[in-house]
C-alpha cells in the first residue's frame, strides 16, 4: 500500500511508552553484569544433582523407622520433590553440554562422605538437626547465591530453574527450622543436637560446601563410627499411636457392606485412607533396592509414594475436623509394611501393583467410594476421595509401566502373582500380635465420631 494511502495514524509518530524492558527480568545494567559461564554452571549443578540425589535416599532411609508422624509425612514430601529437582537439573546439564556428562557418579568424594555420616543420626532430633540444620540450609544459600550470580538473561533456563529450587526449597527450611527448634527444646537435648550440628559442619567443610568453592581443613574429619550405614526399614509409630500393634482391619468391610448406614462407611472410608501410611514405609525399600532404572523412574515412584503419604494426612485432616482423638482410636498400625518385608522387593513392588489394580472396578473401587462419601452427604469426604480416586489412577499407569516390563506377564497374571505373594505374607504378623490387643477397637470410633452404636453387629476380627 502507497504511504499516501496509510491509515494516518501510521503516518504518526506515537510517543514512546515507558515500559519496562527486558520482558521485566531485569534492568539492562543488571543484564549486562557476567554470572557463570556454561563450565561453572555446569561444575555446580552437577554438585546440585548428586546432593539432592543422596537427599532423596536419606529421606528413603528414614521414612520407615522414624516413628514421629510428622517427620513421615514431611520426608514424603520433600523426598519427591527432591526427585524433581534432580530431573530439572540433570535436564538443564544436558542443555548446555554434549554429550552430557556422566551425572551417575559422585563430583565429590567428600559430599558422599557427609551423607555417609548424615545417615549414622541416632535419633529422630538428630535426623532432624543434620538434615534441616545443616544440609538443607545450605543448600538453600548457595541456590540464592546462584541465582543472584547468574546472568538472567544469557542463562534465563538456569534462572528459571532455580527460582522454582528456591520456592520449594524455602517451603522446606521453614518447616525444617521449626522442627529442629521443636525438637531441641529440652536442655539435654539441645547439647547434644549442637554437637551433632557441629559435627555435620565439619563434613560440609570438608567438602567445600555446597559449591565446593571454599577453603578446606587440611584433615578430614573424623566419623562417629567405624561400621558402615546398616538400613533398618522396620516401620515404627510413636508412644501416641495406642493401637499401633492391634492388626485388627474392620474398615474395608464396613465400607462395602451395604446394609450400613452411609455415614458409618464414610467413617469407615476415612480410616482406610489415614492407615495408608504403611504405603510409603513399604515403598521406600522397594524404590532404594532399584537398579539401572532411569531417573525418571524415582521421579514416578515418589510421585506415588507421596500420594499415599498425602492420602494418609487427608484421613488425619478429616478426623482432626470432627475433633476426633485419631491417633488414640484408630488402629493405624504398620502391618502390611512388616509383612512385605519377608518379600524381596520386585515381590513386594508386585503385590503393590495388585493392590492398585483393584481399585479400579467400579462396583467395588474408587468411583464406588466417591459414591458413598458423595451420597452420604459429607464434602470434605466426597473431596477427599475425590482426589484419591484421581491419585490411584495415575498409581495403575505407574505401576504398568515401570513394572509389568520387568515381570513379562499380562496384567491378569501380575495381579494374580500379586494376591498369590500378599497371602504367603499372612502369618508373618503372628510374631507381633502379643505386643498390642487384638480386640475389635470400630465401636468406639463410631461412638466417638457418630455419637451411636455401630451398625454392625457380627465383626470377623480379620487383619490385612
């Protein structure tokens, strides 16, 4: 089109606007600053990689035999997000090199040698001091002072990344900086907490720190023993779980009996999901016992151990709503955990995916406990299984792709080996059932939460 002929506001100089620039990532002279070239980015990131790696096993570790609640549910989470982390990383390594350098070895003898030592914690006020008084905290310090070192625009990825490190990141010192405060409380306590702290620190001094970058002792520290790290992945409850050894299981049943009052199966749905938590005590074995799996595969199995660790707080929030001492009336006990312990971990992994497969029939899985909690009217149970629903879905895809490719057997055959390898298991709690009574605990329950009787009159006091 002739100039001549142009709309006259095009033949208009418009004025400037005073936007800002850089798509508001930075001014121009902090754009022009120089941060870490690729070689340096690449150096800490791989140390990044390999911290959270060894976080990822830590909490694995621990999650079993810590008996605190709280700890379980707080290393579900952070485990899993671990576990992202090092797949963002590892991916952004991979951006910048090629080929990629080999991100399944050490960078550093030394950071292996902190976590080694991290492991040898002998209580839980210990676990909590090395983890989240001095590992993860500067873990934090240095993501801070990576992101304000780099250059935001030449290495926005990088920029990018760390912004979603340090939201997560900050999420967890804050809870961790509570725990440690909590937990340290008592005189006795808080002395020797500090020398664990302090002897942490000289590990992480040791190893540079974070980054690596600064002076090191010319002696390594000494470790508090001589033996190795021995793994106890014997699941343990606190002094506040009363009927942590009553093996007693009425849930399912009430919550499939249909001549039940909805409210009572309800209740009945909310118990199954708050004793979910021997889920991830059983899962944390299988996912540390894997071999030559690709990353991704840590990234899915936490995935779904943390739903399951989810699920069991979501059981916690609704008896916490009714004001309902949970801990106290509820047989949350540890069984199938201890029972999947006599298997090897491919077995248990198996009798897992039988379990989530099961879930799925409609007469008798999810969508039929969505139902009951819908139609008995209460939302928050309706919400919660809901989302459990959803969650168990996404478990079934899990498990087929990760491991049906190992066993080479149809669907039907795994889920039949599965129940095969669950039944061999039954015997295996006789050994514990003198700790703790096997008595029939769902009454009170129900007379607690419901203020009546239960509707059901003949109880088979089956276990798992």
């Amino acid at each position: 089109m002739p100039l001549s002929s142009a709309p006259a506001d095009l033949r208009t100089v418009q004025p400037a606007l005073p936007l800002p620039p850089l798509a508001g990532l930075a001014t121009y002279a902090a754009a022009s600053t120089v941060g870490y070239g690729v070689e340096q980015n690449v150096t800490r990131l791989l140390r990044y990689a390999w911290i959270e790696k060894r976080l990822v096993e830590t909490a694995l570790y621990w999650l079993a035999p810590t008996p605190e609640w709280e700890i379980k549910e707080a290393l579900g989470l952070h485990l899993h997000l671990d576990a992202r982390h090092v797949d963002a990383i590892r991916t952004r390594i991979s951006e910048m090199r090629s080929p990629a350098p080999r991100m399944d070895v050490s960078p550093d003898p030394a950071l292996d040698r902190l976590f080694d030592e991290l492991l040898l914690a002998q209580n839980s006020v210990e676990k909590l001091v090395g983890l989240y008084g001095v590992v993860r905290p500067a873990l934090l310090a240095a993501y801070r002072d990576h992101q304000a070192t780099i250059n935001p625009i030449a290495d926005y990825p990088t920029h990018y990344l760390l912004k979603h490190l340090l939201l997560d990141e900050a999420e967890s010192d804050a809870w961790g900086q509570q725990a440690v405060a909590a937990g340290s409380q008592p005189p006795a306590v808080q002395a020797t907490a500090a020398r664990w702290q302090e002897h942490l620190a000289s590990f992480l001094q040791a190893a540079g720190g974070i980054m690596g970058d600064l002076p090191r002792p010319g002696n390594s520290p000494a470790s508090r023993s001589d033996a190795p790290f021995a793994p106890d992945f014997f699941p343990q409850r606190d002094e506040r779980f009363a009927l942590r050894w009553t093996f007693v299981n009425p849930q399912r049943q009430v919550s499939l009996n249909e001549d039940v009052p909805l409210d009572e199966r309800t209740l009945a749905l909310m118990c199954r999901r708050v004793v979910e938590m021997d889920v991830p005590e059983y899962m944390a074995r299988i996912i540390l016992k894997a071999e030559d799996e690709a990353w991704r595969y840590y990234v899915d199995m936490t995935r779904q151990l943390w739903d399951e660790v989810r699920h069991a707080m979501l059981g916690s929030i609704y008896f916490e709503a009714l004001g309902i001492d949970w801990k106290r009336l509820i047989a949350i006990h540890p069984g199938m955990a201890i029972r999947l312990l006599a298997l090897d971990t491919e077995d248990a992994h198996t009798v897992l995916y039988a379990i989530e497969q099961k879930l799925m029939p409609g007469n008798s899985g999810k969508r039929l406990e969505y139902e009951i909690s819908r139609n008995a009217g209460d939302p928050l149970a309706a919400h919660i299984q809901d989302y459990d629903w959803a969650d168990e879905v996404l478990h079934v895809h899990i498990g087929r792709a990760w491991l049906l490719p190992k066993l080479r057997l149809r669907p039907t055959e795994a889920v039949e080996q599965g129940w095969a390898l669950r039944a061999s298991t039954a015997s295996v709690l006789d050994e514990y059932q003198h700790l703790g009574e096997q008595s029939n605990w769902w009454p009170a329950l129900v007379q607690a939460a419901l203020g009546r009787e239960s509707a059901v009159k003949a109880f088979d006091l089956a276990r798992l």
